[in-house]
C-alpha cells in the first residue's frame, strides 16, 4: 500500500510541532455515526489514555477538529451530512493530524488509498480493537518522532545564532543575549544607547575611550548630535552601576578625553 504524505502536510507537522510539545496526552478525535462502535472506540480509546473526543456528523467533526486541534483522526467514511471522504480532504488542507479511516467495503478502500484523499492508513470493517490500538499507536509515534526531530533541530539552530555571553564585574552583570544588566542582582533596563554605551565601555575595560570614538561607535559616524550625548548617557550609567555616582570609580572621567571603564 502506497500513501503519499504531500509536502505541505510535512510543513505543517513541524508548525504544531512547537505548540504541542508539552501535551504527554494524545488527543484522539472519533468521527462514526454507529452509535455503539463509537461507544467502542471512546471507551477503549480512553482506558489506553488518550483524551478522546467524538462525532457521529461529518460537519459537526469538521468543527471540532477545527476547535480541538488533535493528534490523530479517526474518521469512518459513511456520515450524515459530509462523508469521511470529503471530511478527510478539507482536514488535510487545514491540519497535520494523521487520519485513520474506518471502511465498510472494499470499494472505499480503493478510493482511500487510490484516490488519495490524504489518509495515512485504514482500517476494514469488522476490525479487533487490538488492531486498531496498534494503528493508533503507530501513527501518533510517527508524529511524536517527526516532533522530537524538529525540536531537536530547533534547538540546534537556537545553540548556534545566541550562544549565551555575558559580561561579569563585581556586583555587574551585563547578559549580551537578553541585553538586560543586573546590579548587585537586581535587573534594570537600560535604555538601547545607555546598553550599548555599557557594552562598549565594559569591552573595552582599562582602555581610555575618547569621547568621539565613543560616539562613532555607539551612535554611528553619522549622528550629528554633539558629545554632551556621551555625557548625558555615561550619568544615567552611573546612576545604576555605581556605588557613589558624584564619585564614580567603575566609569571614570580622564579629563580633556573621555571615558575608562575599571571593572
Ligand atoms: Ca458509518
């Protein structure tokens, strides 16, 4: 039997990917209109621990497919109002979710699988609940491990753009990745100049920095404000970071040039 997976569905696998990851307990959707082999399904469906919700109308399963966001699908092909055909097209244009299609003939077989109305896999009436565990199973692990894969490669990615750099003084800490400052543990926000001024200085410990080059570096060659700026955001720094701010000793003035930076 030959299924093919269109590669949007794929493409919308990995978008659920990141939202579903904390949910330990599959959500299992029931659409079949025999009232007791729907009773079936939900009693067995949740003695496995599946949160399980159901539907006896292919409309109303449309809805609550839309609203409930499940895992799986499991989807008989004669329903009142839309058959599991067409229930099984709209779904696969709107979610990932594997389908599992209950048939009652061969014929629908065929259609299933030939017609590929988006089906992952079926099942043939009269089937043991056993069977249809098995399918389940398998098919939620299909999904769990395309999850993990993406996760993992999410996380790979994330490693590699913002390795995590701080910058740490005594009683300082500047986190470059969150570009937040903490003093004596407690976390202010800076201003984006004020930060970047910080950053500058704080690379540059020991180093007396002119207040052009400052300037250049902090605000770009191009602004035309005048050096009052440095003077202006090196304050609101000593403000925060400094123990006394009118006799600053971690950003120091070296008069007639600038600014150093001591740690
Ligand atoms: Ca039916």
């Amino acid at each position: 039997m030959k299924i093919e997976v269109p590669h949007k569905v794929w493409g919308g696998m990995m978008e659920r990917a990141k939202g579903n990851e904390t949910n330990s307990r599959p959500k299992v959707l029931v659409v079949e209109d025999e009232p007791s082999l729907l009773d079936t399904l939900e009693y067995s469906l949740s003695r496995q621990g599946y949160e399980v919700s159901v539907s006896n109308d292919g409309a109303k399963a449309l809805d609550l497919a839309r609203k409930e966001r499940p895992d799986l699908v499991i989807l008989d092909v004669m329903l009142p109002t839309l058959d599991g055909f067409e229930v099984c097209r709209i779904l696969r244009q709107e979610m990932s979710a594997p389908i599992l299609m209950l048939t009652a003939r061969a014929d629908e077989v065929d259609k299933v699988v030939g017609l590929e109305v988006g089906a992952d896999d079926y099942l043939t009436k009269p089937f043991s609940m056993r069977e249809l565990m098995a399918r389940v199973k398998a098919l939620l692990r299909r999904v769990r491990m395309v999850r993990e894969e993406v996760a993992s490669e999410e996380k790979a990615a994330a490693d590699e753009t913002s390795p995590v750099e701080r910058l740490v003084f005594p009683d300082l800490t500047i986190d470059l990745g969150r570009r937040e400052m903490y003093y004596k543990q407690q976390l202010f926000h800076l201003k984006p100049k004020e930060f970047e001024l910080l950053v500058f200085l704080a690379r540059n410990r020991g180093i007396v920095m002119s207040r052009d080059l400052i300037l250049e570096r902090v605000w770009g060659w191009d602004y035309d404000g005048g050096s009052r700026t440095v003077d202006v955001h090196v304050r609101w720094l000593r403000e925060k970071v400094e123990e006394d701010p009118s006799n600053p000793t971690r950003i120091v003035t070296v008069r007639g040039i600038g600014y150093r930076f001591e740690g």
